[in-house]
C-alpha cells in the first residue's frame, strides 16, 4: 500500500505493528476519540501472533526475521488446497477465568469469536516411569488410613442416589449435591449462568451467551480418568484424585493435601498459606512437593503439566507453579457446556483471530490501519514513514523487541532519553504440524454431562521422557496442542499438533518435537489395524520471548526552550511465550492507556454511535 497517500499528516497517536498488544491498543485509544493511525509493514495483520495458510508459511519461511530464526517447511503428504488453511502461530488457550474473557465480557466482544473448548491433559507416562515411589513412612500409612475413609464414605454417598437421574437432565447443570472435596477443587473465579444451547458435532463450539452469561457452577462429578496407550489423563479435582486406579491410597492423601494447599492460596485473606507461599516463592516446584508432599516422580510430572509451564519442574519457581494451578483448578466446571474443560481456544487462528477483530475495530472507531508501511525516523512529534511521507503525532507506540516494524528508528533529542535494559530473552523450539487423521480419542467427551466434546486438547512428554538417534534426553518438558477440524484451521478428518518446548542447550529440539509427534501417531492415530496417520506438512521454526515484567519503556522527549514534552515513545514488550494467553497482557495495556488518556476507566467500551456502525458493518 506504498502508493496510498494518507488522508491526514496529524495524528493523536501512531501505533506500529499489528500484534495483540498494539492493536488491542489501537483499538481502545480509537475508542476514547483519539485520533489513531496504525502502520504494519508486513502485508498482513497479526505480526507475530499471526496466522498462515500453508503456501504464505512457505514463503513467510524463506526471509526469516527476529524473533524468528532456524524456520523449515516439509510438504510429505498430498494438499489438494494449501491456500485453505489457517495454522496458528499464537494458538494461545484462554482460561475461563482470564483477564481476557473478563475483558471481552465487561465490553460484550465475546461474540466476535468463535470459541472452542480444550478437553484433557495427557502427559506420556510409559509403565517403567510409573514405578518410582518415594518412601512410605508412618505419614504415608496415616494417609492410607484417612483416604480409605473418605473413599468409604463417597462410595455410601452414591448408594444414597446423589448421582441419580443425571442422565435426564436437559442443561448442563452440575448436581448440586456433589461431594465438598470436589466443590473445594474448582470455585470458579469468573462466575457463569447456565443458559441452553445446540448440543452435538453440528454445534461444536462454545454458545456465546455462556461467555456472557453470570451464573454459579460447580466441579464436575463423576468423572473417570481414562488411557490412551501410554498416555494418561492427568488427574485434577478431589473426584480424580480418589478414584485414579493409578494413585496409591497415600498418593490420594498427599495430593488431596496439596489441592487443598493450593485452595488455601488463592484465597488472599488466608494469612497463614499466604505466608508459607511467600516463604517458599522461589523454591523449585518439584523441591517443594518432595518435601512436603512427597509424590511419585510421575505425580509431580502430571501437575506440572497442567501448568503449561515450559521450564522443567526443578526449575520451576513453586510461586509460578501455584499461580498457574489455580488458575486451571478454579476454571474447572465453569464452562456451562462442558463442565468437564478449563480453557477455551479462538477457532480460525487463534490470536490471530484477536489481533484481526481488534483491528478492524480500530477503523470502526475512526482510526486507519495502513499495512505494508513503516516508519525511517523519528526525531521529536515528526515521524517519517518508509514511504517517504512525513507525520507528527503527540505519542509513538512501538514494539520493543520487533525489528519488523520499523526499518530504523533513528529517535534523535536535545536531552538524552533515559532508557532501561529489557534485552532478557527466552528461546523456544516449536513446530505444526498437519495430521492425515482426525484423532477422534483426543476430542472425546470426559463427562456424560459434557454437551458438546472438546476440540482441542493438551499432551505433554515430561522431562527424560524422549530420546534423540544422539541419545540426548530432552532436558524440558515437550508440550503438544492438538486441534480438531473444528477449529477451521484444517480440512475435514484432518488435525492439527503444535508443538512447543524450551531451549535449554543445544539438545535437538525439533528431533523431541517430532519424536513426541510420532508417539501420539502410534498409541492415538493408530486405526486398530496398524496403519499409523502421516505427517502431510510441517513447519518448524525458533522463535525467542521476552521475560520479566511487562512494564512498558517510556522514552520523553524533550527540548531546551521548553519544559512540555513535545513527542512520547512507548516501547511495548511482546507477549510472553507462554501456551496459555498472556495474563499481563491486558493489565499492560490498561497502563500505556492510562498514561495517555489519563485513567483506565473506559478501557475499550465503545460509545453507542460506534456499537450502531459496528453492528451495522457486521450485518453486512
């Protein structure tokens, strides 16, 4: 779009780059009246957290540009139309109780997306792995004891018919006379109101009046931990715990006990495990379950999965860890349609979805979005853009660590510009790839009450559990994100697998990554008659993140003759490279936001004259 002229050369706000942060920004600032031009050099929307068919990640693959490094592609299978997919750079699940869905319910956006819900975790535990115990002790045959009572009495409980006629029930409603143990486990922390909707394979997604509905739910019940192969699902309410054929009855004791320790911390008034959390914030995870609960080297594998937490456990900070718990945990039996899920993830692309929606929001509101220009220099209010063309602008939103937003950034002033350090990075191995099979055993209902079945769904291979023809052991956990065609990033019996995992050495990344996928072909693909589902395409690629806090760089800009500022850069931090959607994200925006408009009050509300044009251009 070089040959466009801009209708304008003033501009309240420039925003560079078309990610989740920048153009979640674009479009609140253009909600509050500013005057917003948003620039993207790349010819698409989305940036980094963009989606691709698969002839654009071919060529995206032959100019690769920080944080992108070390991308390949591989067509092995036959594609009939390769330009009819959508796979996900950001396939980013959403909890249900996240800043974002809180976010998008608080501004009625949640029926901008289609939403799906993520069913299982599995983490691949082969029988060897399942035989470390730790030692029993006296502490162990107490629990013993203790949980052959409770079992004991669960088991009177259903006799007395709580669970009777579930069957029968036409919502989604969770017996209200389920156990405590397994209320205790999920108190939501985002409450819903059931409300009826499509049930079936025809109506897969996620109802939005659930999302923006507020009403009370509580654990799903009665639920049974299955296998697939090797891999098992990962046991995380009171109901898994006591009824897991894998646990032993000590193992039941100490895990309820840490279930119900994490509880007791999301509760901030609980001064007494707010302090013991405190006092072991930087503890490792696994240290911290050794010794306090001590569990089989495979039980603390599991939890730690449900973390999605890249780091291994030992080198996982136990206040990180308990976080993340909670935040599954407390996101269970939330989700009206199928009670038995915790997060949600956006069909056609994931983040990309939001970045697109968020966008054109921007231009419903009055701003310009302009792809294919960026900007040369910057010097004071004045911006010359990558075309030639000369602006000004009271503020300048960049991306921080996205060399691909601006060619140089040449910011010249009368006084030095006080800048901080914020080169820390994380590197991560990740891949997708596309799956000649539907892997129906992944997207299967957990719970009778389940109305609709997951279409997404989490593996994790824990740390030694894949081996390399070098023989090195992965030193990470290697996570996969499993996506069915309902989704719409791939065809009909067709899915999707990406994978992510840390770069802690040069261990082989992406030899683990397609060592993890060939497992899940073998113990999951297989048809029963030996023929294991093929590969057709994969993409691999490195991509770094930054760490650390998501406090935005302000650069002023200053001159001698008067003390007003005449020009504000904001350096924005990309997003995290977590599998989960970045929880600072929003908080993070809502901080640039105050600094400009001067309160978070309003962050993102339309006024009623944009919510009539927007609907208006949405019926179109």
């Amino acid at each position: 779009m070089d040959d466009y002229t801009l209708p304008s050369t003033i501009w309240d706000i420039i925003v560079l780059g078309t990610g989740v942060k920048p153009s979640l920004l674009s479009v609140a600032l253009s909600r509050a009246g500013k005057k917003v031009l948003q620039l993207d050099p790349r010819e698409y929307y989305g940036a980094t957290e963009t989606a691709f068919s698969i002839d654009e990640l071919e060529q995206w693959a032959k100019s690769p540009l920080p944080p992108f490094s070390h991308i390949g592609t591989e067509r092995i299978g036959e594609i009939t139309r390769p330009r009819g997919y959508t796979l996900a750079l950001a396939p980013h699940l959403v909890y249900w109780g996240s800043s974002l869905l809180e976010l998008l319910r608080e501004v009625k956006m949640t029926s901008s997306f289609t939403w799906q819900a993520v069913g299982s975790w599995w983490v691949y535990l082969p029988e060897p792995a399942m035989e470390e115990r730790p030692a029993t002790g006296i502490g162990g045959l107490l629990l013993d004891a203790g949980v052959k009572a409770v079992k004991a009495a669960a088991a009177v409980k259903k006799k007395g018919g709580w669970n009777k006629g579930r069957k029968k029930r036409k919502d989604v409603d969770v017996d209200t006379e389920a156990s405590a143990a397994a209320s205790e486990a999920s108190k939501p922390t985002t409450e819903a109101t059931e409300t009826q909707s499509p049930a079936g394979p025809e109506a897969p997604e996620v109802t939005l009046s659930d999302l923006t509905a507020e009403a009370t739910s509580t654990a799903p019940s009665g639920s049974t931990l299955r296998k697939l192969g090797t891999f098992r699902e990962v046991p995380c309410t009171f109901e898994d715990v006591a009824f897991s054929p894998d646990l032993q009855d000590r193992d039941r004791g100490y895990l309820g006990g840490f279930l119900r320790f994490l509880m007791k911390c999301a509760d901030p008034t609980d001064v007494k495990h707010q302090e013991i959390l405190q006092k072991n914030s930087e503890t490792s995870f696994s240290e911290f379950l050794s010794s306090e609960y001590p569990l089989p080297t495979w039980t603390i594998a599991s939890l730690h999965s449900l973390t999605l937490l890249q780091t291994p456990p030992a080198e996982t900070k136990l206040k990180d860890a308990v976080q993340a718990l909670i935040t599954h945990l407390t996101s269970i039996g939330s989700i009206p349609d199928i009670r038995s899920s915790a997060a949600l993830t956006i069909a056609y692309g994931g983040s990309a979805e939001l970045t697109q929606v968020w966008s054109r929001g921007t231009a419903v509101s009055g701003g310009l979005n302009v792809l294919g220009r960026g900007i040369t220099k910057i010097v004071g209010d004045t911006v010359t853009l990558s075309n030639g063309e000369v602006v000004t602008a009271d503020w300048i939103l960049v991306p921080e660590e996205d060399p691909e937003t601006h060619e140089t950034s040449e910011t010249e002033s009368t006084t030095e510009a006080t800048t901080k350090a914020t080169n820390s990075t994380v590197s991560y191995t990740k891949s997708i790839h596309l799956i000649s099979s539907p892997l129906n055993p992944l997207f299967t209902r957990k719970l009778e009450t389940d109305r609709i079945p997951p279409n997404a769904a989490v593996l994790t291979f824990p740390v030694g559990s894949l081996c390399t023809s070098a023989g090195l052991t992965n030193t990470a956990p290697v996570y996969i994100i499993a996506h069915s065609s309902a989704t719409g990033e791939c065809g009909k019996d067709e899915s999707v697998l990406y994978t992510s995992t840390q770069i802690l050495k040069d261990d082989g990344g992406y030899e683990f990554a397609s060592a993890a996928v060939r497992r899940v072909l073998e113990e999951i693909g297989s048809d029963g008659n030996g023929t294991t589902p093929e590969v057709k395409f994969v993409c691999r690629y490195t991509q770094k993140f930054p760490v650390g806090d998501d406090e935005e760089e302000m650069v002023a800009q200053e001159t001698e003759e008067e003390e007003e500022v005449k020009g504000r850069i904001v350096k924005i931090k990309g997003m995290k490279g977590g599998l989960a959607f970045d929880e600072g994200t929003v908080e993070s925006c809502k901080r640039v936001y105050e600094r400009i408009i001067g309160t978070k009050e309003g962050f993102l509300r339309m006024t009623e004259q944009m919510r009539r044009q927007y609907e208006e251009i949405e019926d179109q």
